[in-house]
C-alpha cells in the first residue's frame, strides 16, 4: 500500500467520523446485546439495543476497531433510533455489497458510506467495516426471537 492510497483510505472524512461515534456508552437493561470481532484484525463492536414493537428505541454501542471500523459504527449509529430488523439488515446488505460487489453506498436513512468507498480496495478491512451492522441486525434477531 503506497502512501498515497494511505491517504486517500484515512481521510478527513473518516477520521472525522471516528472522533465523533453516537450511542458510545452500554445500556443498563438492553433487549439483546451482541458482541462481534473480525479476526483478522482484531476489531470488536459490542451493541446493545432496546427494542419495543419492532424498532430500536435506545442504541448502545462499544466500538475497538480501526478508524474505518469506528467511521462505519458513527454512520450506522448515526441512523439506529426508530430502525426495524429489515432496515438494519437492507443496510448490513448493501454495505456489503458496497465493499465486496462494488454496488451503491447503502440508502436511506443509512447515508455517508460513500466515505467509506475507497477500502473497497483493502479487502483485510471489509469486516472491520460490516461489524456494528451485523452485531445490530443479530441483536435485532435476538430481540424479535425472545418477544
């Protein structure tokens, strides 16, 4: 990896987004909580959410991960209040896709991923990325599974 794409991966868009991560706190008394890690990074984002007739009412999230880990877990907090378990998933879907099959930055209300399309091209940070969407859409699971 050369400086230049260094540059262009960490930019000031995403440092922004990493300094200033919503909902960075644990709730007392979650619905469902989950705790992922990406292996191949080390990268952990434990969400915890309250949910009440099928949408998020309180959102809760720590976030040990890389800069695009944190910029991906501002984004999606960013947009978590009032989500069902479809939105979450719609999003964890197309951010996928953003990274792996080169489609759109996920649509609202999840905006501002396209900070995140230049590490398309770093596939070891992919999962680092999908983390606080997937630990949100499990806890969504968990949620609905228990009511």
């Amino acid at each position: 990896m050369s400086d230049t794409d260094l540059i262009k991966l960490y930019s000031q868009r995403i440092l922004a987004l990493a300094a200033d991560i919503p909902h960075m706190r644990r709730l007392e008394s979650p619905t469902a909580t989950v705790r992922k890690r990406s292996p191949l990074c080390g990268s952990t984002v434990t969400v915890d959410i309250v949910v009440r007739d099928g949408r998020i009412t309180d959102y809760g999230q720590d976030v040990k991960a890389c800069a695009l880990g944190q910029a991906s877990a501002a984004l999606s907090g960013a947009a978590m209040i009032g989500r069902t378990r479809a939105e979450v998933e719609r999003a964890r879907d197309e951010l996928r896709a953003m990274l792996k099959d080169g489609g759109p930055a996920p649509s609202d209300p999840f905006t501002g991923y396209e900070a995140l399309l230049p590490a398309r091209d770093f596939k070891n940070r992919h999962a680092s990325i999908l983390l606080a969407l997937e630990a949100t859409a499990e806890a969504m699971a968990q949620a609905e599974a228990a009511a």
